[in-house]
C-alpha cells in the first residue's frame, strides 16, 4: 500500500480534532531544505485539549506530528528530529525578531506515531518509558531533543487512548473503530471521525492494483463506512434533498469537500455539478490530491 492515502487520512484526521483547540497547519513546508511536517499544531491560550484524553495531553503545548502507517525507518525518524530542529530555529528566529526571550519550555516538540516499534528501534533510539504521567507505549528520546515515539499498539485499550489507536493497524486500529462507533451519536468527534475513515476507505478501494494488505484495510474500515453512508443518506432525507443516485453522489461530494476544508463556500458549491459527472474512480483522487485553488480551476465553468 502507498503511504499517501494514510498520509492523507492521518492529515486531515488530526487536523480535525486539532482545529477547535488552536492553530493546525498540516503539511508545512520548514527551510533551509525544504521538507513538510505533517501535521504542526499551536494550542490557542483558551484550549480545553482533555476531551481527547492522550491526543490532548500530547498538544499541550506547541508540537509536530509525524504519522506513519509502518514502523519508522531511523532515517525517517532522523528526518523527523531535523524537521523539529528547523522549526526550533524558526520559532527562536521570530522571538528575536520581536525582542522576546524565548523559553526552553515553550520549543516546539516532536510526537512520532508509529503502529508499533520493535526492541530494536527503542534501543537505537535510547528512548525510555516515560513516568506515571504517560501510558505504556510512549518513548521519549533524551530530554534535549523532546521527542518521543508513540507505539500506538502497545497503548491500554482505553477512552483516553482512542483518538490516537484508531491511527494504528490492524486488530488495533480494529478495536478503536469500534469503540468509535459505541460512542453515543452525539458524541462532538464521532461523525467527523467516522466520515474522515469513510472518505480514506473510498480513497484506497479507488487505487489501481489494490494489495491484501488494503484489502484487509478496507474490510477494517468498512464498518465505519457504512455507518458514516446510513446517516449522511438519512441526513438529506430529513432535510428534503432529492433522491436518486444522483444525490447520493452530491452528498458523498459534499461531505468530502467539508472534510477537507472545513466548510463549503459558495464557489465550492458551484463546482459540484461538474464535479458529480466524475466517476468515483476519478473524482475521489482529485479531491484528495488538489488544493482548493486547483479544484476551482479545473471545475469552475467558463463563459465562451
């Protein structure tokens, strides 16, 4: 499987729960050698993070998070630690800037989420347990580099844990789905996680030469999907919407492009007849791939 739809999926996952608590910016591009971070995330002064219990705890403070959907190479977790050093060096530059001193405390810091790490990893990295604070399952790197290593597979099967083991594999990204879809209907993260999966799961069924490994995630996700389908063909019959395959096509568009922007804006709205046309093969590609500016050009109509 390509890493690009879990990077696309864990993107827009995190960037959604993060949104409401502060600044997000997912994949920032940091210099000298231009790289992308994943997800960057700064906590505004009035965040209340402890409704996503371990997710919250993690973006206490400023942070990057570097999500892999297989254990990290120790090139990819050198590259991650030299991502967090330049913006180090870009948040010490603007404090300068602006005559501020800057605290040790207040440096961005690093959480790499992995769906699991081996012996041999940990040991490389000499990265320790962490006290009571923590659950089992976090490795902290020295003290100076303020990184750590989530294993997310080794976290307790926990509610606190869940936002962050539904970004694992397998039987424990299994186990959190479910969990998600017990929670009650109301729940603020539950529709929007369950049509962040549905729209990764429509993404990978969509790839040419999909692998056993996709297709064991698919069957994983699929629950979620069907789910995340019933409501949001519910929701346009409550709300008078015409029937048909046709809608259900416009509300599948819809719901993907809410997902990736946060809202639909009325040039968006008017790029979706031409969009609708797309067979599913094609359209879902775009709307993961294209930025929103892209997106508008290539749908928007043009006069003669």
């Amino acid at each position: 499987m390509t890493r690009q739809p879990h990077d696309q999926f864990a993107k827009q996952y995190l960037a959604g729960l993060l949104e409401p608590l502060g600044t997000v910016e997912i994949s920032r591009e940091v210099s000298p050698e231009i790289r992308q971070v994943d997800v960057f995330f700064a906590p505004a002064p009035t965040a209340n993070p402890h409704q996503l219990g371990l997710l919250g705890q993690m973006v206490e403070r400023t942070c990057l998070l570097e999500a892999f959907r297989n254990q990290p190479t120790p090139t990819e977790i050198r590259t991650c630690i030299l991502k967090l050093i330049a913006v180090q060096t870009e948040q010490q530059r603007q404090a300068r800037r602006e005559n501020q001193q800057l605290e040790e405390e207040n440096l961005a810091s690093l959480w790499i989420l992995t769906p699991s790490a081996s012996t041999g990893l940990i040991a490389a990295a000499r990265a320790e347990l962490a006290n009571q604070k923590w659950p089992k399952g976090i490795y902290f790197l020295a003290d100076i580099l303020k990184t750590a290593i989530v294993a997310i597979n080794q976290l307790p099967t926990t509610p606190e844990t869940l936002w962050v083991r539904i970004l694992g594999k397998g039987a424990t990204q299994k186990q959190a789905i479910n969990e998600l879809l017990a929670l009650a209907i109301d729940h603020p993260f539950r529709m929007k996680t369950l049509e962040q999966i549905s729209m990764w799961r429509i993404n990978i069924e969509s790839q040419q030469n999909v692998s056993e490994e996709d297709r064991e995630l698919i069957m994983n996700l699929s629950p979620a999907y069907v789910e995340w389908r019933q409501a949001t063909l519910q929701e346009g019959r409550l709300e008078g919407q015409r029937s048909g395959r046709l809608q259900e096509r416009r509300l599948f568009v819809e719901n993907l492009l809410r997902i990736r922007f946060g809202s639909l804006e009325p040039e968006l709205v008017q790029i979706i007849e031409p969009m609708i046309e797309l067979s599913t093969d094609e359209l879902v590609p775009l709307l993961w791939q294209l930025s929103q500016t892209e997106l508008l050009a290539r749908f928007t109509p043009h006069e003669n």
